[in-house]
C-alpha cells in the first residue's frame, strides 16, 4: 500500500466512495441513483432557503469573504455505512448522504452542523489533518449549535432527564464524529476533546448563544440581519 494511499485511510475518506470514483457512473441502478440524487437536492435547496441557521451561517461566511454557492460547494453522494455528511477540506466542499437522509429536519440539521466546519474553515486556518486540536474544537463546536443536541433530538433518544445532558451530548457526538474520521483510540480522542472541550463548548460565533431551537435561531438570524442592515447605513 502506498503512501497515499495510507493516508487517505486514516482519514477516514472511505466513508465517501464517490469522492474518489469516476465521476457520472451509469449502473443498472441509475434510476434509483437519480431519485435519491435529486430528493437530496431537493431537501438541500428548502434548508438553504428556509433554516435560520443555515440562513445565519451562510450570511456570516459572506461576511468573512466565504460565499457559499449551492453548487460549487455541495455536493449529494451516496456514503458508507451510517454517516451523515461530511466536510472535504481540500475542495471546501460538503458531502451530503443521500442515501442516509431521507427527512428534511435531519438534512437541515447535516447542512448546519457541516456548514459550521465550513464557517471553522473559512474564518480560521484551520489544520484538519495534523492539528488534533482544531478538529476536535470544531465538532465540539458543529454538535453543541447545528441542534444535534436540542431537546427534541435528545427526547427522540430518550436521553432526557440527565443533569446537564446538554454538554454529554455534545461531548459523546464530538467524539463520535471524530472516531468516524480518525483512525485514533477512544482514549486518545477522549484527552483532545476534554482539553479543548471549555473553550470550544464557550465559543458560539457566529451564534450569540446556543441555539437551542429552530425559534432561537430564527431569532439569532434576524438579529444578525438587522446588524447587517445597521452597519450598512453607517
Ligand atoms: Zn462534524
């Protein structure tokens, strides 16, 4: 095994087969491909134009000199196993399973969480592949404000009723993630993420405070638009 080879292994790219296939594969089952293919847009195209935090994020990274254009930067696959999404760093795109999302509030949900990797990426230097750190800082960031956390989700997993189950949430998804991607052991994973866990769990931006709902969200993107508004007329 090369090199290369080795490396695209331990990140944990084959998770995303298409990533590395020949583009535009024409199969038996290319009708099914295609009906996945354009739900997931489909979906993809009412989260970017209806979530308040898509909506926040994607102003804030104009912001930055970040724009996100729909189809530059996403893009539908199928993926192995359970995953979501993902963010490629090297082409700053965000991969969207489309055969693992079938509901609108679940890719709403994957668009947020992956779109505050792309926000970590584009406001920051961000060294995915060798800063353990960073990586760890930003899925604790993307699990505790894209509302993989929020009450609803955690009552459809009947973890409620624990005593600040708001931050375990967050640490066991931050640590989840990053054994998806990382072939490191739990251990390992568990001391970066407790040393960053503080400060990365305290940093909002570009929220102002956890959003614990889709109604604070709403909040958060109308109180950032009007920011907008009121610097412009400076
Ligand atoms: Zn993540």
């Amino acid at each position: 095994m090369d090199q290369s080879k080795q490396q695209e292994d331990d990140y944990g790219y084959n998770l995303f087969p298409e990533r590395n296939a020949p583009k535009y594969k024409k199969d038996s089952i290319g009708a099914t491909l295609f009906t996945f293919n354009h739900k997931c847009q489909v979906m993809l195209h009412l989260a970017l134009e209806t979530s308040p935090y898509a909506k926040l994020l994607l102003g804030a990274m104009k912001n930055s000199g970040c724009q996100v254009f729909k189809d530059r930067h996403f893009s539908c696959e199928d993926c192995d196993g359970a995953v979501s999404g993902g963010f490629d760093a090297t082409s700053s795109q965000i991969v969207l399973c489309q055969n693992n999302i079938h509901q609108q509030a679940h890719m709403n949900r994957v668009v947020t969480h992956e779109l505050i990797h792309a926000f970590d990426h584009c406001r920051a230097h961000v060294d995915w592949f060798n800063n353990f750190k960073h990586l760890a800082c930003s899925e604790i960031r993307a699990a505790n404000l894209s509302g993989d956390c929020s009450f609803s989700n955690e009552l459809s997993r009947f973890n409620f009723g624990l005593k600040q189950h708001h931050q375990e949430c967050v640490r066991g998804r931050a640590l989840r993630s990053i054994l998806a991607v990382r072939k490191v052991s739990r251990e390992e994973a568990e001391k970066v993420v407790d040393e960053v866990f503080v400060s990365c769990f305290n940093d909002h931006a570009p929220f102002e405070r956890i959003p614990h709902s889709k109604k604070d969200a709403k909040f958060a993107n109308r109180h950032y638009e009007s920011r907008d508004r009121y610097y412009a007329n400076l």
